[in-house]
C-alpha cells in the first residue's frame, strides 16, 4: 500500500485547525494535559480520558453541532490509529507527541519536546526502541488524518 495525501486530506486537516485553534495552542500544553490525564504507573491513556483532555484544549462550547462532529471523529481516529491492540489505552507518549505537530510553534521546537518525552534517562540520546517510538508517534498521527478524509 502507499499512502497518497490528497489535498482533500490537506484540507480537512486545515479545516481542523481552524475550527479547533489547535495551531495556537502550546505543544507543552498539549502534552502536560494529556500526561495529566494519564495512569501514572505506565503513562498510558483511556480513550474517555484523551477526550477529557481534548474537551480542555479545545473550546466545544463555540462549535457548532456539525463542527463538534468532525472535531470528535478526527480525534477519534486519531486515537484508534494509536490503539492497534483495541485496549482502548494508549501511550501517552506517543500519542501527545503526535499531537504535538499539529500545535503552535516551529517544527525544531515541537520535535524537541517529544524527544525529551522519550528521552527519560535524559541521556541526550534515544535507543533504537526510543526512535521507532519517536518517529512513529508523528507518522501515526499524520496517518490518521489522512484516513479521516
């Protein structure tokens, strides 16, 4: 298979920052709600709790019925893309660095924080295991969004 990104997709991932605001909302927000969110033990995350998180990033009070349609099935395929195992809990990690990308700020920056996520032993340096995590958690949320158009 090959992912094709149509600009149908760019749209729509368009539509959704604008609705949402997201791309003025700081990535540290985004990951310290999420992380704040999450069973400590394991930094993992519930569905009903990434959709507490995202009630808090996001004004659904100022979406219209249509809008919160979309806003909800966008972030719901988000987290699926995230839940291949179908626990209906995911990393927060992975999932708030995916995020993450689509947050305020410069690419530098967001890439920055999602690494010190995975950077716990704050070596300076990822495993090999760290990396995949790393760059899958953007690649999966990219996916994401393509498969909601």
């Amino acid at each position: 298979d090959v992912l094709e990104i149509t600009g149908s997709d760019i749209s729509n991932v368009e539509n959704l920052l604008i609705i949402t605001d997201f791309v003025n909302i700081d990535p540290e927000m985004v990951h310290s709600t999420l992380i704040g969110k999450s069973r400590e033990e394991d930094l993992t995350i519930t569905e009903s709790s990434f959709f507490e998180g995202v009630q808090e990033l996001i004004d659904f009070h100022s979406l219209s019925e249509n809008e919160k349609v979309f806003v909800i099935t966008c972030f719901g395929n988000i987290f699926d893309m995230y839940d291949r195992k179908g626990t209906r809990r995911v990393s927060t990690q992975k999932l708030s660095s995916g995020l993450s990308f689509l947050a305020a700020g410069n690419k530098s920056g967001k890439l920055a924080l999602a690494f010190g996520l995975f950077d716990r032993d704050e070596r300076e340096e990822l495993s090999r295991e760290q990396m995949e995590h790393f760059l899958s958690s953007f690649l999966t949320a990219i996916f994401a969004l393509v498969m909601t158009a």
